[in-house]
C-alpha cells in the first residue's frame, strides 16, 4: 500500500517525502522470546542488517537516529534514500524485538522555514511497520533561559519565531502492551510516579565535552532502561553514537548490544563505557 505523507512539500532535505513505509512488512511467529548469545559490544556496520542478533531478543531499544539535515547530519544521502535506510533499520528492529518488548525513538523537530514535523514522520514509519504506540514523551531540555536568541522579530507580530526547548522521545511496544517476560524491575516509587508522566525536565549532554555532535544524557536513557526493562534484559542502541545507551544498560545491570558506522565513534564509545560505568 502506498500512503501519500501528511507532510505538504518540505524544504531541504525533506522535500518530496512520500511515505511507502506499509509495502512489504514481513509476517512472523513472535510467539518464541529468545535469548542472545552475542551481548555487550559494539558491531561497526550499519543496523539496515543485524544479522548478528536473533529474532525476539530485545527487550528494549533506546535511540536516537542520525539526521539528514543541517549541522547534526551524520548522513549525506537524499531525502528518499535516508528514509529506505531508516525504514530498514527499524524493520530490523522489530524483528529482533521480543514480544511485548519496547521502542523509544528520541528525535526534535528541525528547520523553522518550515518547520518540518520530524517526530511525525517517525511516528508514521513506526507503526506502519506494525509497532504499537504507547505515548509520546516530551523531554523539556530547558526553562528558556539559556534556549537560543533567534527570536525573529523582537516584540513585534511581524515574525516572531518559537524558540523549541524540547525533544520527543516517542514510546512503542511489539505486539501487545504487556512484557510477555518475567523478572525483577529496579524502579523506586518516586522515580515511577515521574517518569510515568508526559513531561521529563532533563539537561542535555554536552556534545563539545563528550566528543560527539548529538548524544543524549544518561539519565534520560536509564529512565526509560528503569521503567520498562527487567534487571539482566537486553537494550538495543541501533545507531549509538557516543554509547550513552550502553552506559545507561551496564550502570543499571542490563546488558546492550549497539550499532554504529563511524569507527571513531566506537572507539569514543569504548572509553566512555570503560570510565563511565560501574
Ligand atoms: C544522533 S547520533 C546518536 C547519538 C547517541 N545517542 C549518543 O548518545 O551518543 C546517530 C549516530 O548514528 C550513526 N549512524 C548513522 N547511520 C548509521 C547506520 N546506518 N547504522 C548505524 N549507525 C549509524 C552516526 O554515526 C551517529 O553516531
């Protein structure tokens, strides 16, 4: 099936999208969870395939996709090739994803002439490869007062420009709502009252004194690690960057397993997970 995107014609590297995420989703038994043999490490390839992984293994993925745009872009491809790649990372995904196990994408919506809706986008994606969505979180990364200046026209309705403090991190499950699997979760009251709510206030990493252009913070990774993954369970980071995800899974005695083009990166990542961890 073929769906025109919601999105009118974008600029840059969005222009002309058109949504074909539906054709060809493959039909699978995941009635079987499975265990992984391989864990703890960082495969140097591109998560289109994840041959290494078996199916219904991941309890978890937690990450935040490369962007085709701008200063963040890690990725120089058209429009049409970035979202075939994307759309096959995330096939992959759910193919590895046990059943009931869990998605958070982490993506900001880009551009302000005009403002392109990224987070719909993958929000589209997502579902249409058969995920079911549990809700969106917004993470608030300040209170306005150190967010950028480009304010527009300054007091006046000629042109003024909303100035985005936030991210999304937007929240699917495989199959059914329910983890299908047994085991012990580690969260504490009070981290479950707030992390069950819409909103998260939480500072961003510092890309400058990490080394990488767009990691995001630990503590928003184990958050999400703490409320919906079972002590010893597996986090998947498909394009982990920096290896927040890693870090955030050992801290909490979860194992991970990440994918990741850039070598640099990996060896980045390798050191943060040595210093950063218990
Ligand atoms: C937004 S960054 C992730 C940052 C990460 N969350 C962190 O905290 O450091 C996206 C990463 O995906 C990597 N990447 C791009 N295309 C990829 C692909 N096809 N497979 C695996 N990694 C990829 C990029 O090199 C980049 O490091």
């Amino acid at each position: 099936m073929t769906k025109k995107s919601v999105f009118k014609d974008g600029s840059g590297a969005r222009k002309g999208f058109v949504s074909e995420f539906q054709d060809d989703i493959e039909t699978r038994d995941n009635s079987k969870n499975n265990t992984s043999k391989v864990k703890n490490k960082i495969i140097n390839k591109s998560s289109e395939n994840m041959k290494e992984i078996v199916d219904n293994c991941v309890a978890l993925t937690i990450t935040s996709p490369p962007y085709n745009i701008g200063k963040l872009s890690d990725v120089e491809m058209s429009d049409k090739d970035y979202w075939k790649m994307v759309e096959k990372c995330f096939k992959e995904v759910y193919r590895v994803t046990e059943s009931g196990g869990r998605l958070v994408v982490n993506v900001a919506n880009l551009g302000r002439k005009p403002y392109i809706p990224f987070s719909d986008k993958y929000t589209e994606l997502l579902i249409s490869l058969g995920f079911i969505m549990r809700g969106e979180i917004i993470w608030q990364k300040s209170k306005g007062a150190n967010a950028n200046f480009a304010w527009g026209s300054w007091l006046s309705a000629s042109n003024p420009v909303i100035r985005d403090i936030h991210e999304y991190c937007l929240v699917f499950s495989k199959d059914s709502m329910t983890k299908a699997s047994k085991g012990v979760s580690t969260i504490e009251k009070e981290e479950f009252m707030d992390s069950t709510l819409s909103i998260w206030n939480i500072p961003p990493a510092r890309a400058k004194k990490i080394g990488h252009p767009a990691p995001y913070p630990t503590e928003l990774v184990e958050r999400f690690i703490k409320l919906y993954t079972y002590e010893g369970e597996l986090v998947l980071d498909p394009f982990i960057g920096s290896g927040t995800t890693a870090i955030g899974a050992l801290n909490l005695n979860r194992n991970y397993l990440g994918y990741e083009t850039n070598e640099e990166y990996i060896k980045l990542a390798n050191k943060r997970i040595k210093e950063e961890t218990n």
